[in-house]
C-alpha cells in the first residue's frame, strides 16, 4: 500500500494520519517528542473503541487501521519511500520552512509536498524545497475525522499535476476538495471567516450590540450553527488575535486586545467573550433580530466577490467551501443573491464611511454585478 508521511502529531496530524489509515494507507506519524506520539495513540485508539462501540466499525476493521499506522521520532525512517508528505506543526513559518528544509534531504524524487497551514504562503514556503512545482496547501478543518472540507491550494509555482494529485488523495480518503487556484491571504474559508469574527467583535467594542444581540441574530435567524462571538470563543481568541497580527484584512478590536492580556482565551482557558466554566453559554433566543445581520453578511459577500475577482474560486466553490468549513447554511454568494446584491453594495457604503477598513469598501466585480 502507498505509504505516506504526516509531520506532527498534534489535533491536526494525528486527525489525518487516522482518515489516511482508515482509507488504506500506510500511515507514518512523526513528532519530535515521544509524549505527543503516545497521545496521538492514545486519542486514535479513542476514535476506534468509539466506532467499533457505536457498530461503525468492527473490531477487525479496527486492527486494521492501527497496523497502518507507525509512530516515530526519526525523520528519515517517516520520510523514505513515502508518495506523499503532510506537515503539520504549528502555524510558525520559520518553524515550517525548517521543517522541509529536512524533509528535502530523505525524500525520493517523485515524492509530493504538502502543508496543512490555515493561512500562511504555500509559495513561500515552497521556496525552500527543492520541489516547488511538487508543494501545494492541504488545508483540513477540526476535527478531521468529521469535517468534510479540503481546500487543496495553488502556489504560485504548483504545477496543475500536482494540484490534480491532491484532488484525487482528497478523494480517496473521502473528504470533499475545494480548489484554492491562488495563494491569497486565508484562501477561502478563513479569509471570509476571520474578518466576519472580527467585525463583530470590533461591534461589540464600538458598542453598536451586545455579544447575546449579535449571536442569537445569526444563530436563530439565519441558522448559523454558533454566533460569530461564541465561535472566536470556540476557536481560541488567541489564534483569531494572531490571524488579525498577521493579515492585513481587520484590525484586532481593543477589546480583543485586554482579553489576551487577561489570559482569556474562550472555551480553552474556562473563559473569553463568555464564561465556558459551565459548558456552553446560554444564548437568549429573544435577542435575535436586536443586531443589524448585514454588518456582518455584507463584508463577507464582499470578501468572497473578491475571491471570484482574482480568480481564487468560482461563487459555488466558495459556497461548498463555506458551508463545509463551517457548517454555514448558506454560503456568502448565496446569501448575496437572496438579499439583493444592491442592498448588500448600500451597506458596505456605510460601513465603509463608519469604519473605514479596506474590506468594507464594494469590490468593483460587485459594483459592476450591482450596474448588471
């Protein structure tokens, strides 16, 4: 069976070394401590005594899967013969750079490159490879084994074969791939996900609604699965902090900014926006409607006629890449059409006068589809 190489063995990594194993392959995980290879087992093994208990999976398939799989701290053993290479260690450039830097000394000549990063250059880092044709982005989203979603991404310097072989790896692993046909800032999911968090997160500094008026608005009238609140929360107010340090997009709100200082990260560390120490927060449903939507919507229809502008996706693409990234009901283009590109171009107008940030202004493919 083909053998492939994942680098990191962290929620990421051991997430795709597990849907790589349970499709066939040979699966070798490595880490750089012995301590996150035991507890990548550790947490595989949880996934399969959970399928096998539910009646998914029997307790063969189960075995099966675990004989695929080979935990390392050597580089060269994880990396020789394999067809395929995936990195993912943490969101550090230098530290990915690194990392191929090695890779390159023990892979064969066919072998393939990829980073699982979530928004930093494919073409940067594949300069330091002596393969760029053969590197591209393999974005997956958390948790891997039930997101459906694979942005398979371009860098300036990919070739097409190596973007169909990601398609066809995203495939056989049954996931579903979007292609991301330039390297922007975000790609899809994210460049549209991280300004619309951010926004309303900079509404609550700028008090135009509480948190509860902002989530239960989208999560009970427009059936997102988590208000934009909740959800930075949910990801870590420290990753959503380091996107906005790092993209040039939206800036971090000052309240953002004196949750960091505090050490309140959301769900992770018991409290952020909300206070998790509980579970869940409780997001009255008779706030819903209190909140302007359109603050929120308007942006990112405009951030995803950016996209179909410089040729990143095609308005479906961006759609099936929302609703899967996220869990979205709709996608931003679909939503767009709903509410009348005119009404969205109007907000955006005003908007753009409030706050003056780049993303606000109407891109001039939603100007011209507004004059259509």
């Amino acid at each position: 069976m083909k053998k492939i190489a994942v680098l990191g063995a962290g929620a990421m990594g051991h997430g795709i070394a597990y849907v790589s194993a349970l499709a066939g392959y040979d699966v070798w995980i490595r880490d750089i401590d012995q301590k996150f290879l035991d507890k990548a087992l550790a947490n595989i093994q949880k996934l399969l005594d959970k399928a096998v208990a539910k009646g998914k999976m029997k307790e063969e398939k189960a075995k099966e899967v675990l004989s695929k799989l080979h935990f390392t701290l050597d580089m060269k053993e994880a990396i020789e013969g394999a067809e395929l290479v995936i990195e993912a260690v943490p969101e550090i450039l230098d530290l990915k750079k690194k990392v191929f830097e090695e890779v390159k000394q023990y892979a064969s000549p066919d072998c393939i490159f990829a980073t699982n990063t979530s928004g930093l250059s494919i073409t940067e880092i594949s300069k330091v490879t002596d393969r760029p044709e053969k590197f591209m982005g393999l974005h997956f989203f958390n948790p891997v084994p039930v997101m459906q979603l694979v942005e398979v991404i371009k860098g300036e310097l990919t070739a097409d074969s190596t973007i169909e072989y990601g398609v066809n790896f995203v495939k056989s692993i049954g996931k579903t791939p979007v292609v991301v046909k330039k390297d922007v800032e975000g790609f899809i999911v994210n460049r549209c996900l991280v300004p619309y968090l951010a926004l309303a997160i900079d509404d609550v500094d700028r008090k135009v609604a509480t948190q509860e008026e902002i989530d239960a608005t989208m999560k009970f009238k427009y059936a997102f699965p988590m208000g934009p609140i909740e959800l930075g929360d949910f990801v870590g107010l420290d990753i959503l902090y380091h996107s906005g340090e790092q993209w040039s997009l939206v800036p971090n709100a000052q309240v953002l900014k004196e949750r960091i200082e505090k050490n309140e990260l959301g769900m992770k560390t018991g409290k952020g926006f909300y206070d998790w120490s509980k579970g869940r927060p409780e997001i009255p449903e008779e706030l819903a409607g209190k909140y302007d939507a359109l603050r929120l919507i308007a942006p990112m229809v405009n951030i995803a006629s950016g996209l179909i502008e410089m040729g990143v996706a095609s308005a479906e693409e961006i759609d099936l890449a929302m609703k899967l990234g996220t869990n979205m009901p709709k996608g931003p283009c679909e939503l767009g059409d709903e509410i009348g590109l005119d009404v969205i171009a109007k907000k955006l107008e005003e908007l753009y006068a409030e706050k003056g940030l780049d993303v606000l202004k109407p891109t001039e493919f939603l100007t011209k589809m507004v004059k259509e």
